[in-house]
C-alpha cells in the first residue's frame, strides 16, 4: 500500500472538505509494474456527485465575480504548491501510472506551467470597451464564466490533463467537478491535498469525484447547473457525451484520440528524425494521444532509418519507472498490453519484418512490459494503420511522393497531432498546409505546450487546451451596449 502526506484521505472532496464516503465502496489502484494494489478509493455514489455540483453552484459567482487578482493569486499559488511537491506527486504518479520517475516528476513541471501561462495571461479575460459604437452606443465586451464545469481526465498524463482545464477554469472564475481516470485517482487526489493546505480557494470552487464513469457521467452530462463540460479521453466516450447533452445543447471541450503519422523524407537529418521519434513515441511507454502512430518513411532511406531506430530501440532498458535509469515502464493494463501484442502479431502475420524488438515473454510472465518494437513493411490493411496502438511499437511504411504521403497520413478520422521531417522549407509549408491535424511539428516530435493552442481536428476532438485559446475556452462573451 502507497504511503504519503499527499494521501491523507481515500475519499473525494466536496465543498471545501474530504468527503466521508457513506456507503463505503471502494474500487482498488494497481501499481502496473508490480500488480499490486496500492490503494483503495471511494467510489460515490451519484447523490454524492450531486453534492459536489451544488457546492460547485455555490461558489459560482456571477454579480460580484471573483477579480483578477483573487484568479491570479489562486492560479500562482497551485503553480508554487506543485513545484515544491514536485518529487512526491512523481512517486506517486509513478506508482500508479509506471511511467519513470524522472518522466513523471518532468510531468508535474509541465503541469506547473499551464497554472503558471493562465497567471500570466490571465489580464486577457479582462473586459474591454470596443471602439466602434453602432448606434451610438458605447459596447462593453465582458467574458462570463461559463458556470459549474466537469473536467473529466484520462489516466495517461494524470496531473498534465487536469492542469490543463483547471487552469483555464480558475482562470475564468468557473468552479469545477473534477473526474480521474479510475486507473489513476492518487496524483489527483494528492493535488486536492495541496490545494486544500496551500491555495485559498472558496469551498466549492473546486471538487472531485471518484467511482463510476456511467454514474459520474451521468449526472455531468444531466445535471442543468454543469454548462460545461472539458473532456480527454476516447473518441468512443467524447462521442457518447455529444449525445448525452445534446438536449440541454452544452457546451464541449473534447481531446480525444489520435492516430499521428510520422512523416520522414530522403532530405531530412535522419539522426533528428530518428531521436525525436524515440522521445516522441516512447514518452508514457507510448500511450499518450500525441505519439507518433504511423511512421512514413521515403522508400530511399527507409533501411538507413530503421538501422538507426534499431540502434537506439536496442539500447533501451524497460522496468519498474522507480528504479534508475529505467526508459520504459510497463503498460497501464492488460487491456492495454493485449492491444499492442495483437497489433504486432497481426502486423508480422501479415508480411511486416521485425527490425527491432523481443517478445514480451523474453521478460518473463505474467506481467505489463512491452519491448520496444520496430516493424518495417506496414500497409494500410495492418491493425496498427487503422488503430491508435498506444504502446511502443513503432510501424514504419514507405512512400515516394509528397502528394501520395499527405494522402496517406490524412487516410484517418483522427486529425490530432502530425510530424514532418525535411530539411526544405517550402515543402514542409505544403505538407503541413495538406495535413488535417491540429499539431504538425516540422523537424520536431515534441507534444503541447502551456504557451500554445493544443486540440484537434475531424474526430480527434472539439476546442483546443494551452495558448489564450486555451484560457478562453471557459467563458462566454458577453455584450453590454449602452445607450446613454
Ligand atoms: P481511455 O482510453 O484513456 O481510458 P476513456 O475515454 O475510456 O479513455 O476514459 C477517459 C476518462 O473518461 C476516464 O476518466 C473515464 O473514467 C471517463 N469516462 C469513461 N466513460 C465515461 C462516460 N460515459 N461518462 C463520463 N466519463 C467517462
């Protein structure tokens, strides 16, 4: 069992106060490298997320709305409270996601930031006077904090994708009820500890739930007083909540899935290419929306490629994230490791070669490791064209033109995150003007930033998360004209 300061209650918080759980159910988290179980967290009951939405209402306030100064100060001191905890929120995001410790504690800083950009930028939400007056009116532009919001968060960036919506939503004055991913509550429930002993925050203005996705997400998407809800997950379960508050007409921030093509042409600095493409695709043991999916590489220097990526793969070590110098952890569960050992089987069964990569059970039995695995021969009939793989097998296809792979990488619902390597400019123009995706690094795999609209195209989601976008995404404009 997980011991920490940062966990002195398993239970959700409501209101100002740790919530006391009436009925006593309880659900178990899993340390994935180990499989053991490191705690047990309230699961609560539906009339407890009422609860948390009317203590959400009640902390909303609309005819004297928190200021500025009150915003910042909140947002700043949830940046100093993580900044300061940051090596005991990674030992604990570590143990429940397996993620290694250096990546899971880098989390936190990135987590900081977005707390820190919204601060920062927080004077855009100011209102302001337009200089026009149609009918002679003088026209105030106020942005409303848009009410209560459900931010519901996925388990593979578990203080990153909350630190996203949160900051945005403190930022507007909107309290929140707030959903982890069942996988990984603790992170969450160790920033609720911070934010209960260090930041000022009205009772109200801030609750989690935990428990049931279908009870939880029920009252979210029908209570009338959540307006809003901001959501990172599945393209399945984005769609479900469209559906779900179709009739109160909600508003929607969805991230969802991703299939990212990975673009390299026979002029790029193919040593660039190849380390970004490790650092890209194995961040998470490659199970983040951002990781490169399908990689298109120019048939003239797909060998010398996958030599490279073969050179680097086989120097990597896979293990518990606690332990040092560990570069991959185990996947999140045996869900998770099932779907990457079938897109591997599929793809060598139909005709793919291995490049790089063992079996997983050269590891053992019995447990959540997955090799990295470079297959080179992918066509368009494999799973792991179709599928997001979310683990660490890197498929590499050929290509010949720039026409014929702009087509190939757009062959997809999913328009979230692209990447091009080419060392000429005007083409990487093109291709990134050609690809649908809301992300297109050009000679760079990194991900989103707090500095940068982040979201996606066609089914890869609704809105963007970052950048003033971002901080825009919980208030409504409102227009005050005046007469005289
Ligand atoms: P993943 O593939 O990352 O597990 P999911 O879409 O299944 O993605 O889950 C993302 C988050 O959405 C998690 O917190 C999960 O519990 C929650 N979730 C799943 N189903 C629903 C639902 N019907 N309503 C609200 N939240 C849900």
């Amino acid at each position: 069992m997980i011991e920490s300061p940062l966990l002195p209650k398993l239970t959700g918080y409501i209101g100002g106060r740790w919530s006391e759980s009436p009925d006593g159910n309880t659900f178990d988290v899993y340390n994935p490298a180990t499989g053991e179980v490191v705690a047990s967290v309230a699961s609560m009951s539906e009339s407890e997320v009422q609860q948390a939405v009317e203590a959400g209402k009640s902390a909303l306030r609309l005819t004297s709305p928190y200021t500025i100064e009150t915003r910042r100060k909140w947002l700043e001191d949830i940046r100093d409270a993580l900044k300061a905890n940051k090596e005991e929120v990674g030992r604990i995001l570590c143990m429940e996601h397996g993620k290694p410790l250096k990546e899971a504690q880098g989390e936190v800083d990135y987590a900081a930031g977005f707390f820190d950009y919204c601060s920062k930028h927080i004077q855009a939400l100011d209102a302001h006077t337009l200089t026009e007056k149609p009918k002679d009116c003088t026209w105030t532009v106020h942005y409303r904090p848009i009410g209560v919001a459900g931010l519901i968060t996925p388990w593979n960036f578990p203080i990153g994708m909350i630190a996203k919506k949160l900051s945005a939503a403190l930022a507007a004055g909107c309290p929140s009820v707030i959903k982890p991913a069942s996988e990984t509550p603790l992170t969450m429930i160790a920033l609720f500890t911070l934010m209960d002993k260090h930041v000022d925050l009205p009772d109200g203005m801030v609750n989690l739930v935990m428990g049931k996705a279908s009870v939880i997400g029920k009252v979210l998407c029908e209570h009338p007083d959540v307006p809003m809800l901001s959501f990172t997950g599945s393209t399945e379960v984005g769609r479900k909540l469209i559906v779900d508050t179709a009739d109160q007409v909600k508003k929607l921030a969805l991230e969802l899935g991703g299939n990212a093509p990975y673009i390299v042409f026979d002029d790029a600095d193919l040593d660039a290419a190849a380390d970004n493409l490790i650092a890209n695709k194995f961040r998470g043991g490659g199970q983040t929306c951002v990781c490169a999916n399908r990689i298109f590489v120019h048939e003239k220097v797909v060998e010398e490629f996958g030599q490279k990526l073969a050179d680097r793969v086989n120097r990597m070590t896979v293990g518990d994230g606690l332990t040092e110098d560990v570069d991959l952890g185990p996947l999140i569960n045996k869900a998770g490791f099932d779907k990457v050992k079938r897109h591997v089987e599929d793809a060598l069964e139909k005709g793919g070669q291995l490049v790089a990569g063992k079996k997983p059970s050269d590891l053992g039995e019995g447990h959540l490791f997955f090799p990295p695995t470079v297959i080179s021969g992918i066509t368009p009939d494999m799973c792991c064209s179709r599928e997001e793989t979310f683990g660490p097998l890197v498929p590499m296809a050929t290509f010949r033109s720039e026409e014929e792979v702009i087509e190939a990488g757009n062959d997809t619902e999913f328009g979230l995150a692209s990447y091009v390597f080419t060392g000429d400019a005007e083409r990487a123009q093109r291709v990134a003007a050609g690809l649908r995706f809301g992300h297109c690094g050009w000679n760079t795999g990194t991900g989103p930033t707090p500095e940068a609209p982040f979201g996606g195209m066609k089914a890869s989601g609704i809105g963007r998360e970052g950048g003033l976008e971002g901080l825009f995404e919980f208030v409504e404009a409102q227009t005050v004209p005046r007469g005289f």
